[in-house]
C-alpha cells in the first residue's frame, strides 16, 4: 500500500470563525441547500457530530453512485480544524483503501482567511493512481469551499 499526499491552500475572503461554521459545522443543511444538483441531503448515521461520527451523503440526479460515507475523525471548533475520511464511495473506486482529509482554516490578509487542506490517499496494494482522479478531487474541495463563500458573501446574515 502506498501513501500520497497533497496539500492545497484556497484563499477566502470570509473570516475563520464564520467560513469554519458554515463549511463545517452547518454543512449537513447548508451544502445541499447551496448546491442541489450535486448533493441531494448529508445525514448524520452514526454518532453524535463529533470525532468517530459517520456521515451519510446522498448524490443529486446523475451520477453513477449515489452514496457515499464520511467518518469525522476529529473536530477542533476552537482551533478550526477538521479531519474526515472517506470509508465508501465513488472517489475510492478500485484504486484507494480510504481518503482522509485535513482541514484548517487559518487567519489572512484583511479579515479573511485561508483554507488549508492535505488530503491523503492509501492505494490498495500497487494500484496506480491516476494523477488527473486526484487533480479533480482538489478542485472539487476547492470549488465547494469558493461555493460556501459565495454563499456566504451573498447572505451576510446566514
């Protein structure tokens, strides 16, 4: 099993404490709400929204899977940060044993903040990983983190 690791960082203009609210404490409501068309609902199926928790997230209309499970594996509300790991699901496909994420929001320039993510793949066995599978899953990180903002900067009361 091999290990590969990406980090990206993703500017944004909304402040730590609120970005980190609405991308991580209220995404079960607010990410299908902000994008219908690809995520149909996101459920709590085990635990209690802290670490060990098991998410359930439904896909919208079209795509070939319609699930797939998240587990939080830890969660720091004061510190803004976040670890999940996909346990099953179409970005696991035949290639990966799990993805994890990690995820800070950190201070930046002008009140806002950036979004620092490392995701990390196990490979099953000597599977080859396809370098444009994991591009596309850092840009879909990135466009739902810009999504949230969007969102965000659009409703200054939400």
């Amino acid at each position: 099993m091999g290990v590969i690791t990406y980090d990206t960082e993703v500017p944004c203009s909304i402040p730590p404490a609120r970005i980190f609210k609405a991308f991580v404490l209220d995404a079960d409501t607010l990410i299908p709400k902000i994008m219908p068309q690809v995520f149909k609902s996101v459920e709590t199926v085990d635990g209690d929204g802290g670490a060990g928790t098991i998410k359930l997230i439904t896909l919208g209309e079209g795509y070939a899977y319609k699930t797939l499970k998240h587990r939080i594996d830890a969660i720091d509300k004061e510190n803004f940060t976040y670890s999940s790991t996909v346990i099953d699901g179409p970005e696991l496909m035949d290639n990966f044993e799990s993805i994890s994420y990690q995820t800070k929001i950190v201070a930046g320039p002008d009140g806002g903040s950036i979004y620092k993510i490392r995701s990390i793949y196990q490979t099953k066995g000597d599977a080859q990983v396809n370098e444009e599978d994991i591009k596309a899953g850092k840009d879909k990180a990135s466009f739902l983190f810009k999504a949230v903002e969007a969102y965000l900067l659009a409703n200054p009361d939400a």
